[in-house]
C-alpha cells in the first residue's frame, strides 16, 4: 500500500518542528507520517535526521528517504528504538542546525549555477563542503573569478523563494532544467520553481529542495577547487568561508 505524506518543508524550510501522526511503520521499522517537516534525500540534498518526541521513549531518526513515490517520506529510526503505533500522535524536530547549513549550502549551489550557466551533469551536498558537476568543453574559469562572482550575488541579498508552474509549462521552457541527468518529478500536473531575485532577475529553476529566504543567509563560500572528471566535465568543489590566505 503507497501512502502520502504532507510535505510541510515544501511551505515553509524553516519549521524546526512539525506535528504529525503515524500512518504505518513498514516491515524494517521505517515509519511514514501524514505530515512532516523532514526532508528526504533527493537531488543531492541528504534526508533530514532529529527526533520523534512522543508520549514513550522518543524515537531518534538516522535518515529520510522516499519510499514508494516522491510523496511518501520514510523516517528512518536508529537502531533498536521504541517505534511508535499506527495512529499516535508525534512531533517531528529535525536537527536545525544541519538543516540549516544544508540550505545555505544548497543556495550556494544554486548561485554556482548562475555564475556557471552549463549543463549540470551531477550534484552532491553536504554540511561543509559541496560538490556540482558541468558539462564545459574548455574550463578558462578560474576559482578566484567564480568564488567573487559568487560572492557578489550573495551579498546582494536577493530574496529566494519559490513558485509553481504546471508541467505544460515547463514543457514549453525546457532550457529551465539545469541537469542533464535529473528530470524534475512529474505526475503532480505542477512543478516547482526555486527562483532567486524579485521577477526572478537572478535565477529560476526546478528544485524540490530546501533553501535559505536571501542570499545573505548563504554566508562566505568560495570555490576551494575545479576538477577535470572528463574531456568535458569539471566538478567544482564549493566550501564555506573565505578562501585560504595564498
């Protein structure tokens, strides 16, 4: 049996906590709640973890995952927890503070794509250091040029938020996905656009991830190093912080 999940980090990333109640708890103790505010790994981004405060033993969650579709969220508890019944009521409180790296980091990665306008051919986020894949025949980019560019959108402080377009929308402007590899989710009849910039003057694209409300809250980042994984491929590793003293 598929089940649904309210995704209530899609409304609002910055909700620490979010009430839900148990729908089922499949055959490896993965539990599937009507409404949460965890996120689930996808698109580069990892699943949240935190905990399930309940009226017995609260129940530590190791990792998010989807599991039959993108609309069913599966927290993954530790081992040997407590795990709640079908029906009882919990609240979910993610760990706010690697969520909150993992949006900033995510915004960052966004921004990176702006100043590099090419294909995107793979991605990967963590709390402290990311890593985006372009496809770019000749590099002739250096780090120095894209770390200041990066860095000039950021201290702009343009708002980030998001919008929905219907999928004959995005039908009639595909040049708005970025990756080559990774098709925005379909079957819902929308999709949803992370746009960056009032009107969108700085960036809009698909992404069903979690994002900071400005790009001030991105912090100092820098490009720490460009790889080539390829004849045409380059793989960016973006960090926080200032770049080190040369």
């Amino acid at each position: 049996m598929q089940f649904s999940t309210r995704l209530a980090f899609l409304d609002d990333a910055y909700m620490a906590a979010c009430e839900g109640k148990v729908l089922h708890v499949n055959e490896r103790g993965g539990i599937i709640l009507d409404a949460t505010n965890f996120y689930a790994t996808s698109g580069g981004q990892p699943g949240d973890t935190g905990i399930l405060e309940r009226d017995g033993a609260p129940v530590r969650i190791a990792a998010t995952v989807t599991g039959q579709s993108k609309a069913e969220i599966v927290l993954v508890p530790d081992a040997n927890q407590s795990l709640p019944r079908v029906g009882e009521p919990v609240i979910g409180r993610i760990d706010w503070e690697r969520r909150l790296k993992l949006m900033r980091m995510h915004t960052a990665c966004h921004i990176l794509s702006v100043v590099c306008p090419f294909p995107i051919t793979s991605a990967n986020i963590t709390e402290e250091e990311s890593r985006v894949d372009f496809d770019i025949p000749e590099a002739g980019i250096t780090k120095e040029s894209v770390s200041a560019a990066i860095m000039e959108i950021v201290g702009g402080a343009h708002p980030v938020y998001s919008q929905w377009i219907t999928e004959a929308e995005l039908d009639a402007n595909p040049s708005i996905v970025r990756s080559k590899n990774v098709r925005p989710p379909r079957g819902l009849g929308r999709i949803r656009l992370v746009v960056i910039g009032d009107g969108a003057a700085v960036d809009s694209q698909p992404c069903g991830g979690t994002h900071v409300r400005s790009t001030a809250e991105v912090g100092p980042v820098h490009i720490a190093k460009i790889e080539k994984k390829g004849r045409e491929n380059r793989r960016f590793r973006i960090r926080f912080g200032e770049p080190p003293a040369n």
